[in-house]
C-alpha cells in the first residue's frame, strides 16, 4: 500500500507505547495454525505469527498526477512465514503453494503529490486473500492484480477497511519514501474455513504495516508505482476499540514487525 499518517502527538505517544512494549518479554504476536491442505493446496501445517510480504501496487492521483486524493491497486504476495522472529522453513509456501491478498482502495491526502511531509488516510480499502498451487513460474507486477501463471486461485479470506494511514517523508531532489497502515476486517470464506485451522474462530482482524524504499518507487504522469515493496501482516481479535486506542496498538505492531524483520 502508501505511506504512514499519524499526528506529531500520535507519533509520541506510539514511540513511548512501543518502547513500554518491547520492554516486556512476555508481549508476542498472535499466534496461529495454518493448513494449506485443508482447502486443497500443495503444502504442511504450520504455526506461526507474522507474515512478510512484498507489495506490487499502482497509485494514481486525481486530478491526473497532482491531487490530494488517490487510488491504490495491486496485490500483496506472501513471501515468507515467521513464529517469534525465526523464518519458518518446509511449509510449501511459493514452491508447491502460494498466496497473495489482491486489494483496492481509495484516500486523501494534505498535499498534491508530495510535500516535505505528506500524510493522509485511507478512505476505503477492500481485499481478498488468495491460495494457489504453483504449476509453473509465476509473476507479479504493480500493473496486474493477479500475478501472471497462477491458475486456479482460492479465495480463502476477505475483509475492509477499520483504519488506516498514509504519509511519505520527501528529501528534496533525491528521494521520497512512502510508508502505510491498515487495520482491516477479517473473515475466512467458505471455502478457507478449514485452512485457518486455529484459532477457531480465526481471529477477526489483520494489521499491515510497509515501509517502501526508494529504490522500490517509481513514478508515473499520474502517481506512482511500487515494485516488491516491504511489509507484515499479523493477525488480532478487534474489540472495536477507541481509533486513537487502535492506533497505538498498531504502532506497536509496526515496531515489533520491523524488528522482526530486520533480525
């Protein structure tokens, strides 16, 4: 997806809740068992709390390259599986299996294009969470919502927007560096009941957090493209808390994923 959006005070307060929770060696991600046989894919059982994927995603502005409103489509590829910070290995996943969320959304912005400081939110966001088994090489691109050679994708899960944010920080002439987070709605289809083999119910809501490197940016007449950008999706229960409550819970969860991911 885009960019990180909270106000200075928020970004504070998330900074002190997220150093109070990594000070606490008991705090964990969710945990959770998948079975990818269960709805008819090629892979193993397994336990784990986080996923990293890796973001392919078309942003266009409206109007035409320089509004303060924007769409976003594209597709999330699942590109790894981890249970407290160790990759998990022999799963199957993008050898016999594999999975992508294709989404679309919509949302605001304070400033055309960029400025120095860009922030937002998202206004709509809907997605659907997808299993395949691999047959051949397959593709993604920011252009396709559905990666090239896959054939036959189940959908497993969908859901929509709770909230979420978008912001971008801008180094003038050499690099913008957009950022996001969502917390969306979550709920296993008919056909997927099985593969989210615990907990039962599976956990109601999902948090993603990316951060997309320069490098991963390129720009068009109308926006943006954005090629194997970095993020996590962690699951949760969401009691429907409070927005300003949530998005302290979130940043929590963007520190604990980064950290994650870095080791």
């Amino acid at each position: 997806m885009l960019h990180l959006a909270i106000s200075a005070a928020t970004r504070l307060a998330g900074a002190a809740l997220l150093s109070a929770t990594m000070a606490t060696a008991a705090v964990a991600l969710p945990v959770f068992t998948w079975n990818p046989s269960a709805a008819g894919l090629t892979g193993s059982t397994f336990v784990g709390d986080n996923l990293i994927v890796s973001d392919f995603t078309t942003v266009v502005f409206t109007p035409s390259g320089g509004g303060a409103t924007f769409t976003d489509e594209g597709i999330l590829a699942v590109s790894g599986f981890q249970l407290g910070a160790t990759p998990l290995v022999g799963t199957g996943l993008n050898s016999t299996f594999g999975l992508y969320f294709g989404f679309n959304a919509t949302g605001t912005q304070n400033t055309p294009g960029f400025g120095a400081t860009t922030v937002g939110v998202f206004d709509t966001l809907d997605f659907t969470l997808y299993g395949y088994n691999v047959t051949g090489p397959v593709s993604y691109t920011p252009l396709n919502v559905t990666p090239g050679g896959v054939v036959a994708p189940i959908a497993l899960a969908t859901g929509s927007l709770i909230s979420g944010g978008v912001g971008a920080t801008t180094i003038p002439g050499v690099a913008v560096v957009p950022n996001a987070n969502t917390l969306v709605t979550f709920t296993p289809t008919a056909a997927g009941a099985a593969f989210f083999e615990d907990p039962v119910p599976f956990y109601n809501a999902a948090f993603s957090a990316f951060t997309n490197n320069p490098s991963q940016v390129t720009f068009t007449p109308d926006g943006f493209v954005i090629t194997q950008g970095g993020g996590s999706v962690n699951f949760l229960n969401n009691p429907v808390p409070e927005p300003a409550s949530m998005m302290l819970f979130g940043m929590a969860l963007v520190g604990l994923s980064m950290v994650r991911r870095r080791s």
